[in-house]
C-alpha cells in the first residue's frame, strides 16, 4: 500500500494547460450564509393584494390546512394558507383590534375598538355570539390553549375580562393595570394561566383557577409593552416594548434572561417560530420595517429582514411553512416555504403503484433487449454505493474563447475577443498574459480603427479603478504615445479622449485632496503617538 | 556521506530485454530503475570516471531468453566492463587505456545470442567500435584531431591500439543501425557512414565509408532499422531523410551491378555526388532537433528538441502527431521491447515514461532539476534552494516556475509545485521569475516570491504566496497570495519564524511586513489565511535580509550597512547595531547564542559576526559568502565561501586547490578560528544547511550550483561513502508488472502456456496433417485461443510447411 501511494506521488502530471485567470481578490471576512439565514431567507415571497389600511392582527389556525385570518380596518379576511388568496370577509362596526382562533379553527373571536368581541363560525357570516362589556376600546381577545368555552380579552379600560362564551357572561374581572392593556398571551401548558402586558410598563400574570382580581405574578418592562408571549416551554415569556425585545423566566421568579435591543424603533409585533431542526426562534417586527429572528438560547440575533414599510404585526403558520407580516400601509407581506411535500407525494405514488403493478413491472424491467435502446442505457444513472472503487474520470479543462486564441499564438484576435465580452477583469488577466509573452505593444500597434476604439473605450472606462489603474494607467500612456497619429485625426476619438482627460483629472483631483487630508492628520497622529 | 543530485540524462538510457527496467547512466554509476514503479532498484557500481555508454545485450525473440540481463559499459576512465545487472555482478573488465566517449557492438544486434556466444568461443572476438579521445595529444594544442573511431576486440583482456577509422577535433558519439549493418558518427555538416564487415571475424576486412552532405551543422541522426533510409536533424530544426543511401558504395558485391545503372538517374534533393537516392525535408521544428529515432518497425519517426514537443511522423505520408508541452528541451528517445512503453529524456533531469500509442505520460523517474538561469539583475540576490531541515528535503526553484521537493537522505524526487501558473516554453524568454523560496523550520509552511518583469515598464508585478504542507501527501497547498506585498518594490528576503506561524519579508522599497497565520482553531487548515501583522520601516532605507533569532523573541532586519533588532509581536524597534563597510546581503542567528551572522559581497566581501547583547563587532573575515546557516541547538554556524580566485590561482596552492572554487568554514560561536574546514566543487550559486534528522544527529548538506549535493557529518571524520539509495527501504520488491500482449490483454491461461511449450518442443519436424482452419473457428468465441496464438496457428495452417527443416 504504502509502495502504491509512493509510486502515485511520483506521477506528477507534466503536461498542463493553463487557461488565463484573473487576479483573485479577497474574500469577505465574514460568513455571507449560515444555515440559520439560508432558512429564514428561503422564504420564496408571495403576493397578496393590497388591503386597504393598517394590518392591525393576523392569525393562523391551529389545525390543518391553517387558513389565516388578517384583520384590517374594519374587517376580517379568511386567507386560505395554500393560495393565499382571499375567501371570506366579515365586516365590523369599528376598527378591528384583534383575532384569534378556537383550537380546533372552527371559530373565531374578534375584537374592535367599539368595544365589542364578536365571535363567528368560520364559514358563516353572522357573529354568533356579541360579548359586550368592556367601556373602552378592545385591544386583544385570545383563546385559552385548548378550553374552547372560554376567552379571555382587555382592552383600553385596563381591564383584562375572562369569558363564558357559550352564555356571553364574564366570568371574572381581572383588575389591577393601570394603564390601557394592549397585549396578552395564553400559556401553552395551562389553560387557566394568562399575561397581559400594559401601557403601565408591566406584565401581570394570572390565573382564573385562584381569587380573583389578583395577579400572581408582576413582571416591570421598563416600557410601554406592545407585545407578550410565550415561549413553547410555558415557563418563559418574552415581551416587546419600546425598542427592546426581553426574556423573562416566569418559574424563575419573573427573572429577566435576555435582552435584544437591535430594532431602531418600537417593536409591534412578537412571535415564536420553529426552524426545521425544531429549535425555536423569537421573531419580532418593529415599525423600523425589520425583521429580526433572535436565538434567545444564545442571546444572538441570528438573521435580520428589512421591508419598505412600517410593519405591525406578525404570524407564523404552525407548520412552519408560511411567514406573513402586514404593514401600517396595508401590505402585507407573506412568504412561504418552498414544499417538500412533492417528494412525499411522489412516493406515495410510486408506492400505490407497486402495490397494484408490482408483479408485472418486474418482468418488465427483467426483459429488456439489445433491440431496445434503454438497453445500452441501462446502469447509467446508477449511483456508486460506499464501497464500490470509483474510478474517477479526467474532467476536461474549459477553455474560453481568448484562451483557445492565445493557446494558438493569436494574440490580437484574443485581446479583441476579450474585450468584446465586457468583463473587466479577464481584460486585464489577458493584457497582463500578453504582457509575459512580450506582445502586448506589439498587439496594440497592429490593432485596426474599430479595435483600437474599443480598447479606448475600455482604457477610459476602467483605467481609474483602483485595482487596475497600477497596469492600465502605463498602458493608457503607451497606446496613447503608439499609435498618436491614428487617433489624432479620427473624429470618433474625441469623445473618448475628452472622457478619458475628464477621468485623469478628476482622479488627480482627488488623489490630491487625499494627500491634504493625509497632511492634515499626519502631526495629530504624531501628537497622539507621543502622548 | 551521501552523494547524490546526479544527472540522470548525460547519455541515453537503455531499457532491459522484459521492458521492466531501464538502466540510467548517472554519474559512475548506472542506475537500475524499475519501468513499473520509478524507483531505483540496484546499481552497478565499478567505473571510476562517468559511463558514457551502455549496451544491454539484447536477446533473440524466445521467451526463455528475455531474462537475460547482460549490459556492456564503457566509461572514461578507459574501461570497457561486462555485466549482469540482475545480480548485480561485474563479469569481466576490459582496460582500452583511453577515455571512451562512445562505443558500439554491431554484432549484439546482428547475430541473435547463442551465436554470439559459440562464434566468440571458436574466434575468440567480439569487435566494438568506440569513439575515444587520444590522451597523448590533447596537450598540444586544440587543433589536433583528438577525437578518434576505433575498432577494438572486446574477446581480449588488453586491448593494445585498435585501427583508427576516422581522426576528429572533439570525440563524437557513433549511431547504428538496429540492424548492426552500419554505423556513423555526425562530423559539422557531414555523416560518415561505414559498413560493418560481414563474417565479422576476420581482422583484415575493412569497413567500408561513405559520406552525405548538408549544409547545416548536423545534430543528431539515426538509422532505420530494415531500409537503408537515414533521418538526420539539423540546428535550425529540419528533418532530413534519404533514402536508399549507400547503394553504390555500401552495396554487397552481388547487388553492385544492378545499382549501377540506377546510377544516373536524378537524385531529388541528394546533395552533391553524395550516394543516396532521394533527400526529403521536413521542417516543423522551430529550433534545433536533438531526438531523432525510428520506431522499431520502421512505420514512424520520432523527433524532438528544444521547444519541449515529441513529434511522430509517419514516415510514408509525412504526418504528424504530437506530445506537447513536456517543458524541458528533450534529449534521448528510447523504445522498449515492449510495444506499450517508451522513455522519453528532458534536459531538466527527467525521465518520462511514456504509455506508447497515446503517448501518455505514465510516470516519471525525477532527478533533482537543474537551477534556473534567471536574468541578470536578480544573479546573486535570489535564494532559490531551502531546506526542511527535519526531514532532509529541499525545495529547489527549477526553470518552468516550478519549485521541486526533493529529498537528499534517499536521492529521489518528491513532488513538483507549480508556483506560478503559466505554460513553460522552454527558450522562450523568461519574463517570469521565481525569485526566492522559504520554508518554516517545521517545513509545514513555503513562501515564495515572483517577479513579472514589465514590458516596456508596464505591467511588471511582485507577488508572494504562501503554501501549506498537504498532511499526507508531501506537496504543497497554495493558501494566500499578496500581490505587490511592497507596492512595486522587490521582495529581498523572507524569513520564517522558528516556533509560531509567523513570517517576515523585506525589501528593497524600505519596508518590512510581518505576515501572521490567522487560522481559527474551529477552522479547517486549508481556510487559514496570511495576513499583514505589523509593517516596520528604518529610516526609509532599502532592507536587505532579515533573521529570527533561535527562540523566535528578536527579529532581526539587515538596512543596508546596519542591523536593526525588532520585537516581532509589538513591532518595537529594540535596538541598531553598528555599521559594516557594505550592505548586509545574509543574516542568521548563530543558533541560541547572542551572536549574529551578517555577510556582505558588493563591492568589499565581509562576513562579520556581531554581539547581540552588548551590541559590538566580534570579529570579521574580508570573504564572499555564499550562504549561511546555523545549527539550532548550538552555537555552530557554517559559511559557504568563494576562494578568492587570485588566491586559487596561486603556483603553489594550484594542486590543493584544483578545480575547488569554495569552501565550507565550520565556525563555533564567537570563536574567529573555524573548526573545520572542507573545499567544494562549483561554490558559487551554492547553499548549505544544517539538517536534524531523527537519529538527533546534526548533518550538513550542501548543494552546489548544479544542483549535486553532499550531505555528511561535520563532527566526525568519516570518508566512507555511503550510496543516497538504502536499498531496504526501497522498492526492492521485484516488478511484477506485466508487459506487451499481456499487459493488455490479460494473463493467459495456463492450458496454452503447456501448448506452447508442446509445439515448442515438436518445433522442427512438425508437419500439421490436420487442416486446424477447420476447427479452429468453431464454437462459442469465448473458447477461442487469444489472437496471438490464434494468428499463428492459422497462417501457419494456411502455409504448406515444407518436411524437410533446414538445419
């Protein structure tokens, strides 16, 4: 063995071709792409029409096929998920404040600012219950987790209502805001426990199972809350207020974990979102037009979106498929995931379609013959398996057109051809191959009229670039020198001239200002050095 | 010691009868290497002065035959030596008292071997015809004829004088034809030709000698091996062929009278009253053509020369097919016994194999490459060798911008790194340079630097790249370019750091930079970059070398008369010390001592050795230094110096001194009186360098400026040489390879060896009373003989066969 690699390593390969290759630059220092943003960037965006004011709410519905429910002035519209294209509205008396679904998505609860929560049969148009009790605009109305008889809502009263809905009484008034109550979250473990968060800056946490008016547990924001949720774990909260995005451990003792304060103005919106790997992500929107996906595990934000508009909130499709964020403007933008499902479905095809031809596919298969042309077809598309030998084959050197002329000796054919491609780059790799083989002037001085305003063209256009100027300055100055008399007379290289003066000029002019700055710092560098 | 860096190509190489060796003249040896793996298996050592020419016996087609592994040697140290290179054993030495330059045996080729050898047993002579230089002449001047063809008898122990056929000014070396008819020498613009005799017995017959003609100095020719057709190359590139040469006065006694009345007839393109019927020319060579070889049926030519590119021609149509782009001028083209493998020999001391009708280079036999000739402003500046000091590998620059790993402890070839990535036509003019190399102390990391000189002072460019060693394969990775690490200014040196992955350059532009790895430990090696750490400048002067010290605390950088001390890590100027008489052109630290070595050649030669702590000269010596290197461990450095030439040329030292043109000095510390001393061979453009091998024993390896080398220890006082090759640890292991028919085909199976053997033995009398044409194409074809027996069996049953055999 050791014998055979000896023996490789003295096959070095003596006949070798080189095709001319630009000069590399440097890389970026940082990653472009990590995993995490190739996912949240794989959202392929998806229109929707234009609604007609700000995107107050949006929700999805817990259970296949998660139709999205958008509230916008004073409506609700039914999306289905699949199209995202719009099936249903319900119309409102005032301007719709929130929407939420029963876990099971047969109904819907919606609150306005009239002060009303209405709650409606998906597929019928009448409200079927109008809870009325709160004296100031609603702000949010939720569903407890899995209890579909209750609802819980609070609004600009600073009072957080617990509902019987089937009776449309309440069943408690949960007092103790100070302030209006702009957002609440039902816990995902207990159907009894719920936060509100408030203008007061706080968050309270409640429990309808024990005295009532009596929050169990306060937690300070700091801000103005704007958004709570919870965390998958029922544990943890996070909160959106002011600029601020924070965790908070609940079981803890109102702890707060983490804090992520990269938006530039008021966060609006907060949602859980789940990647493939199952780990969650915090995802807000804030009027700045980002999106921000932040790991709150590692108290990094992992990927950030900008969007042309104030956005106001923010829904995530419980499969993870379909990410939808509407804007003060009315827009709303949805994205969704490309599907896999094809491949699923494809097997199951393929599947149903062994079960019942299986038998006859096979002698089919076995009976194929030199008359057929799948016969000498067959094994092609094989894949090696791992421990077959793979004999890899010579993978042929591509070779581009200026590269094939200079293999040829043609240099003035390949410099021409070269330039007619408009990469500036592989010009410049051309001019400077030519240059090692001592044939560039030569090259210059044979070239025709037309050949030789192009070259013009290109000298002017790039000869300023900072990283071909060292090679194409010289070369300017010696085409220039060479062939004076054919450009002198020539009407169609005045322009090119005029530009190409403008260009040099405008460059020394800066290159002189640089070197007054630099005069400038020089002694204060100096002075700060010494001190 | 170990001796090595010999040239593999100084004469054609020969292949063994089973095309499994070659046998490769290098130096006073020849080298034995194995067709199926590269390596070298044995050599046969005896000569005392370089072979010149070696003759493998051939043997006759029969397969119990081709083990024969008999070689003549002929060397000029006057000797003629016959052996067997399996053994390997000398059989027998022949003293011809004059340096042999060329020597043939017509009657190897003529006669098949058993002849051979009854014929010498009843005649007792073996005639050869050598090419030596007249010993006795030479000091008389340069007019002389020293060069004279001889005809010798190799059957007796002393050869007295021989007769001469043919006095010339230089020995020249003699063709002939595979057939063993002919032979010629190439003389300026003229082939002498002569016949050998037939009968070769008798002392008395006379070879007979014709003449062609041309108008250009011939510089290679060659016979064909069944027709009387001669190709010749001449140095402006053409490729002569006449055919039909020598019909009149070559031509056997019976034949004269018909060639007589072709006489007349016009001879198309036959110069003069030259005896040939025809002259055609060829002309696809752009310059001089050195190879020039028939294939051995005849069908095709092969040519080639300076520009790197193996022609073949067919010889009837004149059509081409070509290997390009082999890099190196080309200078001997052999044929094996096996049809599937030929050698091709490049003046870069390569040996290609070839894999034969696609003429793909199967492997390569690489000796260590010849130093490139760089242009004159960068003779003397650049450093083209560095040496790993741990594992005795250097890394040598060679001409095609190529930097060739080559390890000393076993003479062989490693690997080749392409630095620069441009198509090498050799004699082009070089407008790439490679101008220097560097390796780390733990030979992990090169460095090197190229220069792309302008055209018309556009577009000349610097670069330095960084390397990093492959873990398995011993070559190396390209891992950061910088391009114009100085603005335009050249790169003067580059010098690693001994513990951390930290480099320095300087240059002449006044700067130096301090290159650091940045590789991340989550990262893989291949993603580790270089970049600039610290740039450092001293009064705007030019620097000229620049030397970590041993434990890597102080960097020191030469500013043309004086030295600057630097701390590497915070970039902080420590110290200057004192000023020599001219700019420093070398650095090194003398191992861990505080002494610090400068060396300085234009216009006043010094080596001056500095105190680094109290910052004074110790001492100085008015020498040229070559270069300079420094043990790790201790304090011991040694120079490679020139001998001033006044000094070597002086009456009374002339015979120390020889052809020795410089001496390696063994310094210990500030002591100004060297340890030892030892005198080299071709000083200049040398370099030497401690090497710690494994067994912790300090050697010193020196590389001259040919490229040969000599490792040895300079502690002790052996003379002893040992060969570079430990044959243990090479490729001992008999090939197994297999050739011709069967290496394409496949073995055969052992039912048709028998049947072989079977019509082998029944060979003479064997009349087939069956009509085999009958069967023999009946049945599945999978049942079929193979084609080679299948072929001969049916022509053969096509032919009557006569019953009475000839004997």
């Amino acid at each position: 063995m050791e014998e055979e690699l000896r023996v490789r390593l003295n096959e070095h390969q003596v006949s070798k071709v080189f095709p001319v290759k630009p000069k590399s630059t440097a890389k970026p220092v940082s990653e472009s792409e990590t995993p995490e943003s190739r996912y949240w960037s794989s959202f392929k965006p998806h229109s929707v029409p234009n609604l007609v004011s700000s995107v107050s709410a949006l929700a999805f519905s817990p259970v296949h096929p998660h139709s999205l429910a958008v509230a916008h002035s004073a409506s609700v519209s039914l999306f289905s998920s699949l199209s995202l294209s719009s099936s249903r509205r319900f119309s409102f008396r005032d301007v719709v404040s929130s929407v939420c679904f029963r876990s099971d998505g047969a109904l819907f609860a919606a609150c306005d600012l009239s002060g009303t929560v209405q709650v409606f049969d998906i597929k019928e148009r009448m409200a079927l219950r109008t809870l009325r009790s709160h004296t100031a605009p609603v702000r949010f109305v939720k569903y407890p987790f899995q209890d579909k008889l209750h609802l819980l809502s609070g609004g600009d009263d600073g009072v957080v209502k617990y509902w019987d809905v089937a009776g449309s009484t309440v069943v408690s008034d949960l007092l103790g805001h100070k302030d209006y109550v702009r957002c609440g979250d039902c816990s995902p473990v207990s159907d009894s426990m719920f936060i509100t968060g408030s203008y007061d800056h706080t968050v309270k946490v409640w429990d309808a199972r024990v005295d009532k008016s009596k929050c169990i547990a306060e937690i300070n924001h700091g801000l103005p809350v704007e958004d709570v949720v919870y965390l998958p774990s029922g544990g943890m909260i996070a909160t959106a207020g002011g600029n601020s995005v924070k965790v908070w451990d609940l079981i803890g003792g109102g702890k707060m974990v983490c804090s992520m304060e990269s938006h530039n103005k008021t966060v609006t919106s907060l949602c859980v979102g789940r990647m493939d790997s199952a780990e969650t992500r915090l995802v807000s929107v804030a009027l700045d037009g980002y999106m921000k996906v932040f790991d709150y595990g590692r108290a990094k934000v992992t990927y950030s979106m900008r969007f042309p508009a104030p956005l106001m909130s923010l829904c995530l499709s419980p499969d993870g498929s379909t990410r939808v964020i509407g804007a003060s403007n009315g827009m709303v933008f949805a994205g969704k995931k490309k599907k896999k499902l094809s491949r699923d479905a494809g097997e199951k095809k393929s599947l149903s379609l062994w079960s019942v031809r299986g038998q006859v596919d096979e002698t089919r298969r076995r009976a194929l013959r030199p008359t057929y042309f799948r016969y000498f077809q067959r094994g092609q598309s094989e894949k090696p398996s791992k421990e077959d030998y793979l004999v890899k084959e010579k993978k042929g050197l591509k070779l581009t057109r200026h590269d094939k002329l200079l293999k040829k000796f043609r240099h003035k054919e390949a410099l021409v051809s070269v330039l007619e491609e408009k990469k500036p780059a592989n010009v410049v790799a051309v001019m400077e191959e030519l240059v090692a083989r001592r044939k560039l002037m030569k090259c210059v001085s044979n070239m025709e009229e037309s050949e030789l305003g192009m070259l013009l063209g290109f000298l002017q256009r790039y000869c300023t670039v900072q990283r071909y100027s060292g090679f194409l300055m010289g070369l300017t100055m010696k085409v220039l020198e060479t062939r004076a008399e054919d450009i002198k007379g020539k009407n169609e290289f005045k322009g090119l001239l005029r530009n190409l003066k403008r260009e040099v000029n405008q460059e020394i002019r800066i290159q002189q200002s640089l070197l007054e700055i630099q005069g400038v710092l020089a002694p204060l560098m100096r002075i700060a050095g010494r001190s | 010691m170990i001796r090595g860096g010999r040239s593999y190509v100084t004469s054609p190489p020969s292949f063994s009868n089973d095309a499994k060796k070659l046998l490769v003249c290098t130096g006073n040896t020849v080298s034995v290497f194995s067709a199926a793996t590269g390596l070298q298996i044995t050599s046969l050592e005896g000569h005392t002065a370089p072979v010149t020419t070696l003759i493998v016996v051939p043997a006759a087609s029969s397969p119990a035959q081709k083990i024969l592994c008999y070689c003549w040697t002929a060397s000029l140290d006057g000797t003629v030596r016959h052996w067997d290179f399996s053994g390997p054993e000398l059989l027998k030495t022949i003293d011809a008292q004059l340096p042999i330059y060329s020597m043939v045996i017509p009657s190897l080729l003529s006669e098949p071997q058993v002849q051979i050898d009854k014929r010498r047993e009843l005649s007792g002579k073996l005639v050869a015809y050598v090419s030596v230089e007249d010993t006795s002449v030479v000091k008389e001047g340069t007019k002389e004829l020293r060069g004279h063809i001889r005809r010798f008898n190799l059957a007796k122990p002393r050869i007295p004088r021989g007769d001469t056929l043919k006095e010339t000014e230089e020995p020249e070396s003699i063709v002939i034809s595979p057939s063993g008819e002919f032979f010629g020498i190439r003389h300026k613009c003229k082939i002498h030709i002569w016949d050998v005799p037939s009968g070769g017995g008798s002392r008395h017959a006379v070879s007979r000698k014709m003449t062609l003609h041309h108008s250009k100095f011939i510089n290679a020719f060659a016979f064909h091996p069944t027709e009387r057709i001669i190709a010749a190359g001449d140095v402006t590139g053409r490729v002569l062929i006449w055919r039909g040469f020598g019909n009149r006065k070559l031509a056997l006694g019976n034949q004269k009278k018909k060639v007589r009345a072709m006489v007349d007839l016009d001879n198309a393109g036959v110069r003069g009253e030259d005896d040939a019927e025809s002259c055609t020319t060829w002309h696809w060579h752009s310059a001089e053509v050195n190879v020039l070889n028939f294939s051995s049926d005849g069908a095709y030519l092969y040519t080639g020369g300076r520009e790197g590119v193996l022609v073949v021609w067919q010889l009837d149509t004149g059509k081409k097919k070509f290997l390009p782009r082999i890099g190196s001028p080309l200078l001997y083209f052999m044929w094996s016994p096996d049809p599937t493998l030929s050698s091709v020999v490049c003046a870069d001391n390569q040996i290609h194999l070839l894999k034969m009708p696609s003429m793909e280079i199967l492997r390569t036999i690489s000796g260590i490459k010849p130093p490139p000739s760089l242009p004159r402003m960068y003779e003397g500046l650049a450093s083209t060798v560095a040496f790993d000091r741990s594992s005795g590998i250097a890394a040598l620059c060679t001409e095609n911008y190529c930097v060739q790993l080559y390890n000393l402890l076993n003479d062989r070839g490693i690997s080749e790194i392409q630095v620069c990535e441009r198509n090498h036509q050799p004699g082009d003019e070089i407008t790439v340079v490679v101008t220097a190399v560097a390796l780390s102390l733990d030979g992990s990391v090169m460095s090197t630097t190229e220069v792309k000189l302008p055209e018309d002072g556009i577009g000349g460019l610097v670069s330095l790249k960084f390397w990093v060693s492959e873990p398995h394969s011993k070559t190396f990775t390209l891992s950061t370019i910088v391009y114009e690490p100085h603005r335009d200014a050249g790169v003067s040196a580059i010098a690693f750091h001994p513990t951390r992955s930290m480099a320095v350059s300087t240059s002449f532009g006044g700067d130096f930079k301090i290159w650091v790895c940045n590789s991340d430990k989550n990262q893989a090696d291949k993603d580790s970059s270089w970049t600039c750490h610290a740039v450092g400048s001293y009064k705007k002067k030019p620097m000229t070398a620049a030397a970590f010290s041993g434990d890597g605390t102080v960097l020191a950088v030469a500013v043309e008369n004086v030295i600057t001390l630097w701390n590497p890590d915070k970039n902080i100027l420590l110290s200057v010390l004192g000023a020599t008489l001219t700019p420093i052109t070398k650095l090194c630290f003398a191992g861990t001592s505080e002494f610090l070595v400068a060396a300085s050649h234009f216009p006043r030669p010094e080596l001056s050795v500095w105190n680094a702590s109290n910052l004074s000269l110790s001492w100085s010596y008015g020498l040229r230094i070559e270069a300079v290197t420094s043990a790790v461990d201790s304090s011991s450095f040694a120079v490679l110096a020139l001998i001033p030439k006044s000094f070597r040329t002086d009456e009374s030292k002339e015979n120390i001194f020889r052809s020795r043109d410089g001496a390696i000095l063994l310094f210990n510390g500030s002591d100004p009186k060297p340890v030892s001393i030892w005198t080299v061979m071709k000083a200049k453009g040398g370099s030497i360098s401690f090497l710690e091998g494994d067994k912790s024993q300090l050697r010193l390896a020196y590389v001259n400026g040919s490229h040969e080398y000599v490792v040895f220890d300079p502690n002790s006082d052996e003379s002893h040489e040992r060969s570079a090759v430990d044959y243990d640890g090479l490729a001992g292991q008999e090939e197994t390879g297999d050739a011709g028919y069967t290496s394409l085909y496949g073995q055969l199976p052992d039912y048709d060896k028998k049947r072989m053997e079977d019509a082998e033995s029944l060979a003479t009398p064997f009349v087939s009373s069956e009509r085999p044409w009958e069967t023999i194409f009946s049945g599945s074809t999978l049942n079929f003989p193979p084609l080679q027996k299948l072929c001969a069996e049916f022509f053969e049953s096509l032919m009557e066969k006569r019953t009475a055999v000839v004997e």
